[in-house]
C-alpha cells in the first residue's frame, strides 16, 4: 500500500482531468467478480461504468499503472443530502410521514421479531396520524411518503405502507355508558330548540397512560431503505438511559444534536394540539436536542447504541420513549 499512497500523493488530483465521468481515485482491494481480492488496487471511482469500446482514447484507464493493480468503481454521481429531499435508499434521518400528515422523521430500520422482515421505525403520529385505533384517522395499508407531505411527497414517492401501530390514548374518551347516552340525548333535544347548529356530547376522563408513539412502516421493496442513519451511522445494540448520560439523534428539521439525560421514569401530560392533552409514563427526559419535524428520531448514546424514540419536546426539553418499551409493544429487534 505504501507505493499506492506516494502514487496517490503525488496524482490524486490529476485524475479529474482524465474524463468528465472521473470523480475520485483512492486506494483499496480488487475486486473480481464481486468479490473482494488481496491484491491492493488504485480505486479508480466513476459515475457510471462505459464499454470500453464507447470511451476515447484518454479517457480508459490502464489494468496497471506503474505496476500497480487499477479497479474502476461505479458510484454515482455523490452530493449532499437534503433531509427533506426524495432518498432513495432513503436511510433513517429524513422527512417521511403517513399520507394525511405533514412530516416528520424516519427514526430506524428494524425486524420484525417473527418474520425477520424489515421495517420502518417512527412514531404513531408520523406514520398513522395520531390515531387511537378507533378513530378512522388511520388504516392498516395506508400509504406511507418519503418525503413527508410537508416536504412534497406525493403519491408516486410512496416508500411503504403502515404495517401496525400502538393507539395513543386520551385523556378524555367518548362515554359508552348509557345514563351518559341518555343525558346526551336529552341535552341535544333541548339544543334543537335554541341552538339548531350546535350538538353535545360527553367524554370521560380516563386513567389511561402511554407508554411509547410507536408505528412501523413495510417498505415496498427491501432495497429502497437503507439502515445506516444519516449522520450517525449504524446502530449497534440496545443500552437503557442513565442520569447525566450524553444522547445523540438525526432528524429530519435539526440533523444532528445530542442532549444531556436529565430524568428517567417520568410520567408526564404532553400536549398534541388543539388543546388535547396525553399523559405519557416510564419517560426519557433530556435537554433539548430537537424541533418540529424531528418526532420519530431515533436516539442513541456515544456507542450508536440505541436508547430511545423521540416524539415530543419543548424549546428547554427533549421527551423520549425507552427504546425497550417500543421493541416490547411493537414486537421488533434490531
């Protein structure tokens, strides 16, 4: 390898001038009908392979040079990465969102725990907007956009379809009682009278707690995602938080922030708009790290071990389910 670091000291610039389709040269190993050789190699990098026959003379690059081995490598043509822009492979980090939404972040590429299939990880208000299982805000099978709408997905940017999610529990619920059902008749009876446009109904308060806003998406093909998240690379376990610990996430407004574990075990009211209030239990709170948009980031530790989903926060506070208690209800692994 030495004698290909002098030779690329000395010429690493000097290749861009060969050919428009040139984009790079760096150093590595053969490789022979897709296999890795232990023949050290100048890495010649180019945007797209061309037959020999279609290139000019000074555009072909020689098997040898200066008796070292060459190897030509199709990469594309590389630029940087928009968090809002149309991925493919789309890696976790970038804006995504359930048809009816605005967008918010892919957090992960998980498995299912029984058929081993890949999915997409984010929350349920990213992926099956908001929905309590009951409320029609939401369908299994419904399509799933990277980007999210907010960003310009449409309908022919489709990256999968909502596969299964945790309901978010009110606060208040509509009653099913029946003294509460004939009360509400009664009241709706008398509003007729003075107020035609106007109905009553009445909702019960609950001692419901949530523990995770979970979902997982299906990607329609395995090869349109990619698990290596964006700006943090791939994950590599499962740690649980701990007080003073230094957590780490990608998302799709902010890219890449970290924050400070402040508390653990918190049990906490969140509000999710139009003045609708859930009350979240077993919590990760951390300084803040995110912003609207963010929700569905993964978080990790300095291992890249993985800690949390994020779905909420504030301009002083970032709130983070434990990633054991989305794995548990949404019957996944890394």
């Amino acid at each position: 390898m030495d004698k290909i670091d002098r030779f690329l000291s000395l010429n690493r610039h000097k290749v861009f001038q060969t050919s428009d389709n040139i984009i790079g040269v760096g150093k590595g190993f053969k490789i022979k009908n897709g296999q890795h050789t232990d023949k050290p190699a100048v890495i010649v990098l180019v945007k797209k392979k061309i037959p020999e026959s279609d290139l000019k003379r000074g555009e072909k690059v020689p098997p040898r040079i200066y008796d070292i081995d060459t190897d030509v490598i199709e990469i594309g043509e590389p630029r940087f990465l928009g968090r809002t822009d149309y991925v493919r492979p789309a890696p976790p980090g970038v804006s995504i969102g359930h048809y009816k939404i605005s967008a918010g972040t892919f957090g992960a590429v998980v498995k299912d725990k029984r058929t081993k299939r890949p999915l997409i990880l984010s929350n349920n208000h990213v992926l099956a907007n908001s929905s309590d299982g009951r409320d029609g805000r939401c369908k299994i099978g419904d399509p799933i956009l990277q980007p999210g709408p907010y960003d310009g997905g449409t309908d022919a940017q489709v990256i999968g379809y909502l596969e299964r999610f945790i309901p978010i529990l009110r606060e208040y619920t509509h009653s099913s009682c029946p003294k509460a059902a004939a009360l509400e008749k009664i009241g709706n009876n008398f509003l007729q009278m003075i107020k035609p446009h106007y109905k009553m109904s009445l909702f019960k308060k609950t001692s419901m707690q949530n523990l995770v806003d979970a979902a997982v998406a299906r990607p329609i093909s395995n090869d349109i995602i990619t698990s290596e998240i964006l700006g943090l690379g791939k994950v590599r376990g499962v740690k649980e938080a701990e007080s003073g610990m230094k957590l780490f996430k990608s998302g799709r407004s902010s890219g890449v922030n970290q924050a400070v574990v402040k508390a653990q075990a918190a049990t906490l009211k969140v509000n999710m708009g139009d003045n609708e209030e859930v009350v979240f239990t077993d919590q990760i709170v951390t300084g803040p790290m995110a912003s609207p948009g963010d929700s569905g980031s993964l978080v990790l530790d300095k291992d890249n071990n993985a800690v949390g989903l994020l779905f909420a926060g504030s301009e002083s506070s970032t709130i983070i389910n434990r990633i054991q208690n989305v794995m548990d209800l949404m019957d996944i692994e890394f």
